[in-house]
C-alpha cells in the first residue's frame, strides 16, 4: 500500500554521508512507489559548533528528491512552527535520522507536534545513541527525543543494545546499513589514480573521511611506521578534511619520519570525487579506537574494497574476518601485521568472491522493508 512519508534530517545543500543516506533513502521510497518529502536544515549547526570548513556541498542537488529548507536547529519557535506545519500534512510515517543529542530538542519537539494528528508514526533510524564524544546534556536530550519515537532501527547490534539505556518497551529492529552505492562506480585503477594525481606503481591503504580522535588515524599512523613498509612501495592516503586538531597528526608524521610516504587530501572529498580514491587503493583501514557502524565501510563494498577494521562498536558485524578483510585489535602492531597479511599471504580473488556475496545482504530495499515492517509493529 503507498505511504505518504517525511523524512527529516540532513540532505542537500548539506553534505556528506547523513545526507547522503536520507537523500538514497528517499529515492528508494519513491522507486518502491511511495510518497516523500524531506525536511532538511535551515540551520544545521552555529557556526562555531561546526569543525570543519564548510557545512555546504559542491554537488549538484539530487534529482526528482523533494526537499524543504525550513528546520532551525536552534530556535524552538521554529520548531513548533515546523512541526505544526507538517502535522497539518499527515503523513502515513515521519522518519528522523538520529546521530546526535543536540539534535534532540528541536527532533523532539517537533515530533510532538506533529502526533497531535493522532495519525503519524514516527520511527528513528539510529546512527549513535551514545555520542562518540560526550558533551552536558546528552543524555537528557537523547531521553527527550527518544520518549516520542514509536519504534527504533539500528544499524548494528551494539546500538540495538543501547537503546535498552533509554527505552525497554517500544519495537524495534536490526538492519544494517545499505551500501552507499550512489557515489559513482567501479573503474580502473589507473584512471582513478591519474585523477587524483598519484603514480601506479605503489600499494596504496587509505584513511577515508573526516579525521576525529576517535577514528584512530594516530594508530595507523604508529602501525604504518613499522619498518617493513619501508623502501617495499607502500604508501599511505588520507583523503578527509581534518575535523581534530590537524598540527597533532602533522608532529606525528613529521615524528615518524613518513612524509614521504603519505598522500595527504586535507579536504571534504565531494560526492563526485570519492570513487577515484577508492578505486584507486588497494585496501581500506578503519582503525577506530570507538565506532557504531561506519559509512565507510559500505562505500568500500560498493567499491569492492578489502577493509581491515578494529574490533570495537558494530564494526566487525559488517566487516567477516577473513572474509571481505581482517577484523584486529585497536593498535598499531595488529593493524600492521593485518595489512602485511593482506599483501602477502591473502588469496585475494577468493576474497574478492566472499566480498561480492558479502554485500548483497545490504541493499536499500530491505532497509525499506524493515521500516514497513516495524511500522505496522506499533500500536495504532
């Protein structure tokens, strides 16, 4: 039966993988027959509560996605506004990508607003619920969103299992995160490294996104420093825009001696520039020292990339050891042995084989499912 549903969250003109995932969402809807609308940001963040140099994509805005600029994060008039607005449009289902408990006063009240129709359901997809860096009012800010959300899908069981910290009774489900495979396709090697300007005859690991402590870039660094990567070709690329203190991570290299085996890209990799990185390296490594679930990880399958990630959060849920990489603890001698394994004793065509039956379990559609299948799980 065709839904009317809104989505509220971040998408175009904001950037990167929340918006990404909200915008991929809505075309999937729509391609199963549904109505949507997405509801996006006036104002995201402040100024200064924001990392990085830009808040704003450099993409063409996505086609035949309907999407309103109308939420203020910050001005709770607005969000009384908004969220009466949209009651008045009652929807079948209200959708909010959760990752963040600053979001939770203007989420919450919104919400509230808009089940005064007695007919909308809202469910929250849940990146983190317990934020990787903790900030005064977290927790009740969570609890305020959380209390007015009639169901729950989270991405990984780690998460699934946190939720327990704020509710017990209402549904909820597991469904992992679909590939992100709406940033380009599959090409040669060649073509993607004359693209980003790097010569053909090295072995290429790769760092992806945006750099923050607790993503463990210091870590690969420190494995990256061992002595058998030296003079054997290997190099390193970091391609995100640094979101941590950049000057920490440059005194390490510098201390490490490895500047001349790095490849810096210090800046946002728009959407349209992330299949030359990935199809230009080898592997990817995700040495997080704290993780739920990982975007990244579901580029490098649409990619066909090998991953080595660390054992924390939900990050081995999506990553078979052994099979479509190596799952390692969060330190340096691990993640170095785990990528001289990769080079010198993987099979990698049969790696290659696991890694394509590995990534049909995360198609968008049944994501889609599962939300229509946990909304008709809440009690009219």
């Amino acid at each position: 039966m065709k839904q009317r549903i809104a989505i509220i969250g971040t998408a175009y003109p904001y950037r990167g993988g929340l918006a990404a995932y909200n915008e991929r969402m809505a075309k999937e809807f729509q391609d199963q027959g549904h109505e949507v609308v997405v509801y996006t940001f006036s104002l995201q963040y402040p100024n200064f509560l924001f990392p990085g140099k830009t808040q704003y994509s450099e993409d063409q805005a996505p086609k035949n996605i309907t999407i309103n600029r109308t939420i203020n994060s910050v001005n709770p008039i607005n969000w009384i506004s908004q969220g009466n607005k949209i009651r008045k449009e009652n929807f079948d289902l209200v959708i909010v990508k959760f990752w963040l408990p600053f979001m939770g006063p203007a989420f919450g009240t919104i919400l509230r607003r808009i089940k005064t129709n007695k007919k909308t359901k809202v469910i929250t997809v849940i990146d983190n619920i317990i934020p990787h860096e903790s900030r005064i009012g977290d927790r009740p800010f969570t609890k305020y969103f959380v209390n007015v959300v009639d169901g729950f899908v989270a991405m990984t069981q780690s998460v699934l299992d946190e939720v327990s910290i704020f509710d017990t009774k209402k549904p909820r489900l597991l469904s992992p995160h679909p590939i992100f495979d709406n940033f380009g396709s599959v090409e040669k090697r060649e073509s993607a490294l004359a693209k980003i300007g790097l010569p053909e005859e090295n072995k290429y690991i790769m760092f992806f996104g945006f750099v923050r402590d607790y993503k463990g870039l210091d870590i690969l660094l420190e494995a990256f420093a061992d002595s058998r990567f030296r003079n054997n070709g290997y190099k390193l690329i970091i391609a995100g825009e640094y979101y941590s203190n950049k000057e920490k991570y440059q005194e390490l290299i510098k201390k490490l001696d490895l500047e001349q085996d790095i490849y810096q890209f210090d800046k946002f990799i728009a959407d349209s520039e992330v299949a030359h990185y990935f199809n230009a390296c080898d592997l990817l490594v995700q040495p997080y020292k704290t993780a739920t679930q990982s975007g990244v990880t579901q580029i490098a399958y649409h990619f066909n990339k090998p991953m080595i990630v660390t054992n924390v959060g939900g990050l081995s849920e999506m990553c078979p050891d052994g099979k479509v990489g190596y799952v390692v603890d969060p330190n340096p001698k691990a993640i170095a042995d785990s990528i001289l394994k990769f080079y010198n004793e993987t099979d990698h065509n049969a790696m290659q084989k696991s890694l394509l039956e590995e990534k049909k379990k995360y198609s968008w559609k049944i994501l889609i499912d599962n939300i229509l299948r946990l909304k008709s799980m809440i009690n009219p």
